[in-house]
C-alpha cells in the first residue's frame, strides 16, 4: 500500500464544530484545520508520561469510560506495518520492544495495531488476514472463517493525536463500522509531514 491510498487527509472541521475526515463530509461546507495544532496537542498530552506505556495508556482510557476492550489485546513487540520512515533507527526501535511495545486489540473478524513510533501514535486497521491464523485449516471454525471471507478487503494506516481518538476509533471499527463511516480525525502520514522531520 502506498502513502497516497491512505484513507484520510488533513483534519476537518464541519458546519457544527466537530472535527471529520474530509471523506465523511461530501457536499457540506468544510474548513481544514492545520496538522500542526494536532502534533501541538499531542506534545502536550505526552509531556511528562515518559515511561507510561501507550498499552497502559489505551487500558486506561477503557477503565476510565467504564467500558470493556472490544477484542483481544495482545502485545506483539513490534508491528512491521507501522515502522515507516521516519522511525528512529535501529537501537531507539529495539528500545521499543521492551519499553512500549505494540500491541494488536482483534476481534472475530478484525485488528487495529498500534505502536508508539517516536512522538506519533500511529496505527494499522483491517480485517484479519485470510489463511493466517493457525486454526484457519484446521476446520474446527468454519463460520469465523466464512465471515473474515466476508468482510471488506478496505485498510487503513494513519496516526491518531489522542488515545482517546484510538480508543473510539477500536470501538467503532471492531464494533462492525465501515473505515470511511467512522468520524474519528486520523493524520495521514505524507511525505510531505516527514520532510524536515529528523529522526
């Protein structure tokens, strides 16, 4: 998958103040906010949590809610899907494995992955790979099986500026909702976002 099929662009304010994607908004006024207010917002969520890991976070923020996770969390060291440039290279990566490993919340037919990459919450969604899992020939769960078959080949790999937003986001998608139905604002990963970034 290229950058440029990502499924959202810049951040969306509509006609009643709520932040979208542009694709949710079709045929309405819509006025573009700057990706930059959101990295500001993130910094200043971040500041001061060195050494919380962002599973312990997005665990939190379930607790908070009062609402259980809407799948299966599994911590899964690294997620290869996530590592795009910049990532901060070899040595601050293998740091990632043992301080804030990524994690996978999967349901009976779909997965998000998450990975804290340098100062980014950045995140890859869709349905479970067909043949994949080991049980996938065993036979003994042909009606899972026939619904992974089933669910829209559509994915998605962006970055989210709050836990909150990855939370919601899980939620919705995990819940059965389309990619492009689910209003949550995610920060498509550009060239252009990296190019004077250094790391």
């Amino acid at each position: 998958m290229s950058w440029q099929n990502f499924a959202t662009t810049d951040i969306v304010v509509s006609d009643d103040g709520r932040r979208r994607a542009p694709s949710d908004l079709r045929g309405s006024r819509k006025v573009y906010g700057r990706r930059e207010e959101l990295v500001r917002e993130l910094h200043r969520r971040y500041e001061g949590m060195t050494g919380v890991r962002l599973v312990d976070q997005f665990r939190a923020e379930f607790a908070r809610r009062g609402a259980p996770l809407p799948g299966d969390l599994e911590e899964t060291s690294a997620f290869g899907d996530l590592l795009w440039p910049p990532s901060g290279g070899g040595a601050y990566l293998m740091s990632r494995v043992t301080e804030d490993p990524a994690f996978t919340v999967t349901s009976a037919t779909r997965l998000v992955a998450f990975a804290w990459i340098i100062d980014e919450i950045r995140f890859y969604a869709a349905r479970i790979e067909p043949r994949s899992p080991s049980w996938w020939w065993s036979g003994e769960r042909p009606e899972q099986v026939a619904a992974i078959e089933a669910e829209s080949e559509d994915s998605e790999m962006a970055i989210f500026a709050t836990v909150e937003d990855a939370a919601t986001f899980t939620i919705h998608y995990l819940g059965g909702a389309l990619l492009r139905e689910i209003e949550v604002v995610r920060i498509k990963p550009t060239t252009e976002r990296y190019t004077n970034k250094r790391v």
